[in-house]
C-alpha cells in the first residue's frame, strides 16, 4: 500500500485548491477525498518499494543461480561429448 502520509499530503493538496469562500468544508473534504483515494488505491494491484526491491534482489540470485547451472551443464554436456 502507498505511504499514509503520501496521501495525506495528495488530499491536503486538493483540499487547499478549494475556494475561500468553502475553506469550512475543507476538512471535511479532506477526509472524504482521503477515503476516496485509499479506496481507489487499494483497489490497484501495487506494491511498495521495500517489496519491489527484495523481489528484484531475489530475481538477481536466482538468474545468477540459473546461469552457474546452465555453464555446468554445458560443462558436462562438453565432458560426456568428449567420451
């Protein structure tokens, strides 16, 4: 999920957009708009960035784990060709 704050920020930001002469609804506002983004938000398929980077990491190991074993392979496939 996306940082709180993150939102809070993005729903002060629209808050603070609104008219002077509605400023009184604009906590109120701030509260809907927030509910509206989290709801919206949790409705996408996302990831935070802490679990980006442990995947990417994990997908860094096994592609090199894949191609130590892929050059043993053929190291064998070379070795049993030679017999």
């Amino acid at each position: 999920m996306l940082d709180p704050k993150k939102l809070e920020e993005i729903a002060r930001q629209i808050a603070d957009s609104v008219p002077p002469g509605v400023k009184h609804m604009a906590e109120e506002a701030e509260g809907k708009i927030k509910q509206v983004l989290q709801a919206q938000l949790s409705k996408l398929d996302l990831v935070t960035r802490e679990e980006f980077d442990i995947q990417t990491q994990v997908l860094i190991r096994t592609r090199e784990k894949l191609e130590a074993m892929e050059s043993r392979i053929a190291a064998l496939e070379a070795q049993q060709a030679g017999k």
